[in-house]
C-alpha cells in the first residue's frame, strides 16, 4: 500500500501512522527492530565522523548502539522511532528516530525534547519524509511534556543546519571541544 493524498482514518494511539504524502510508515520502535536500526543508526555515526575527528565511530559502536536503543525503546522519557517503508519496501525498517525529553532546570519550559537522530536511508531523503519524521517526533516530544524542541548534530554538517533552519530552528546553545 502506498501513502495517498486522501485522509485516512488515525492510527490507534502509540500504532504506526502512514504519512499521507509520503512513502513511510512511522512506528515507535520495539526491541526487536534493535537489529534492524542498529545499522542504520551506525551509518549515521559514521557519516557525523567525515564532519569531525572528534566524531570517530568506537571500535565497539555496534554494541553500544544496540544497548542504547534497548534502554531508550524501555525509557518513558525517551521517543525511539522506527521508519518502514511502503510498497515495494512495506515493513522494512528504512530510518530510525532516537529523541528524549530531559529537564531544563534553570529555564522555562521546564522540559525540552531533544532529537538526537534522525537518519533516513538516501531513497527517502527529499521527498518530505523528513519533515513527516520531525513534524511527528516533535508531537511526540510534546505529548511527554516538552515545551521546547532542539536538534543535536555536528556543527559542520551544513545540511543538517540548512534543514532544521527552514523549518523554524535555530542556535540557541554552542558546545566547543578540543582533545585531552
């Protein structure tokens, strides 16, 4: 089944939800997607290393990876996504969403979402599939009691900036860093 432009009935709260625009379904992840994202999450670490040394992916990344979505899937704090494909690609994991909300005790809101990932296989990149996974992810944020949404990614990464930019981000907070 592909998405159409016709609406289409709500998904049962916390169930997949097809985009109406776009070839994907989205779905909070479950353990046993873990080794279906672990790769992809890894792709994206290694594509954050070719933007900053300070980046290199660990000999041991596939691991941790896989230690970090189990605890993240289980966190209530904590939105994990799983993106699947439609059609030709219907049920295969395509992009993966790690995002959590942590507490902002010095500012109001109280809370902010925070995106960590978002990482798309290149078929589902510029076809609004990232906007879809970021409109929902930051639904998803909100209904955990964020009251702000911010985005991490490497600071050279000029298209991560250019996206997040159009859609209303901007720098609020900068992290430098040298090696010890």
């Amino acid at each position: 089944m592909t998405a159409s432009n016709e609406p289409s009935a709500p998904p049962a709260k916390g169930g997949p939800k097809e985009s109406p625009s776009v070839p994907i379904r989205l779905r909070p992840a479950r353990a046993a997607d873990v080794p279906a994202l672990v790769p992809l999450l890894l792709r994206l670490k290694r594509l954050n290393e070719e933007f900053d040394p300070l980046l290199k992916v660990r000999d041991d990344a596939e691991a941790q990876a896989a230690q970090v979505l189990k605890a993240q899937i289980a966190d209530p704090k904590a939105v994990v996504l799983a993106v699947e494909g439609v059609g030709a690609d219907k049920d295969k994991v395509v992009g993966v969403v790690r995002a959590l909300v942590r507490e902002r005790p010095f500012y109001a809101p109280p809370q902010e979402g925070v995106i960590l990932d978002i990482y798309l296989l290149p078929l589902y990149r510029r076809r609004g599939v990232g906007e879809f996974v970021l409109r929902e992810t930051s639904e998803a944020l909100r209904t955990k009691g964020a009251g702000v949404v911010t985005a991490e990614f490497p600071a050279q990464n000029e298209i991560a900036q250019r996206f997040y930019a159009k859609r209303g981000f901007r720098p609020i907070t900068e992290i430098h860093a040298r090696p010890l």
